[in-house]
C-alpha cells in the first residue's frame, strides 16, 4: 500500500508559477524538478519504498503540477522521509536551485 503527501510545486516561501499563465505547464514542470532535486539535496535520496515524484491534479480553472512523496505507510524509513520532507522542508530555494531556474529561463527565451 502506498500512501502520498502532496509538498507544493515549490518551497512554501517561494512564488511560483501560476495555474493560467502562458507557458505554466514548462514552468511548472521546471519548478517541481526542482523543487525534487533540492528536497533531494537537503534529505539525501529516497530510501526504498519511496519516491518523489511530479503530480498533475484538477481544479476548477485547469490541471496543475505539484511534487508528491509517495510513501509505504508500514516503513518506517518511508514514512519519515516523507513526513520529513513535509514538515522540515527548505522554505526557500537553495542557491544551486536559484541558478539552475534562472539558466532553464534563459535557455527558453
């Protein structure tokens, strides 16, 4: 059985792309990977049985992207690492996020 917590498309302190805008799903992507290679950097990799992962969910004014850690609710390693990267997450982007954002930017204009 597999659980999920859903962490937000980026560091909670962070603006992030708005659902609409045009061009959201790149952004949105490029932000959620991101997001999932700092988590990485601050929590080391997943242990087995879990892994973070780019989520796509409905709402009312279209589909949009979000990072996820799913999770086996019976392992222990599991379950902290998510509960982990919920509660402790970095509330902002790292400097290694922030240049890799803005060179992805500069690379689609």
């Amino acid at each position: 059985m597999r659980d999920e917590l859903d962490l937000g498309p980026s560091p909670p302190g962070e603006p992030c792309v708005q659902l609409g805008r045009n061009g959201y799903w790149e952004q949105a992507t490029r932000e959620c990977r991101a997001y999932i290679a700092q988590l990485r950097r601050v929590f080391g990799p997943e242990p087995p049985k879990t892994r973070l992962v780019i989520t796509s969910n409905d709402h009312d004014f279209g589909t949009y992207r979000s990072v996820a850690c799913r999770f086996d609710p019976d392992d222990e390693a599991s379950t902290e690492y998510a509960f982990r990267c919920e509660s402790e997450g970095p509330e902002y982007w790292d400097e290694e996020a922030k240049r890799h954002l803005i060179e992805l930017e500069r690379s689609m204009m």
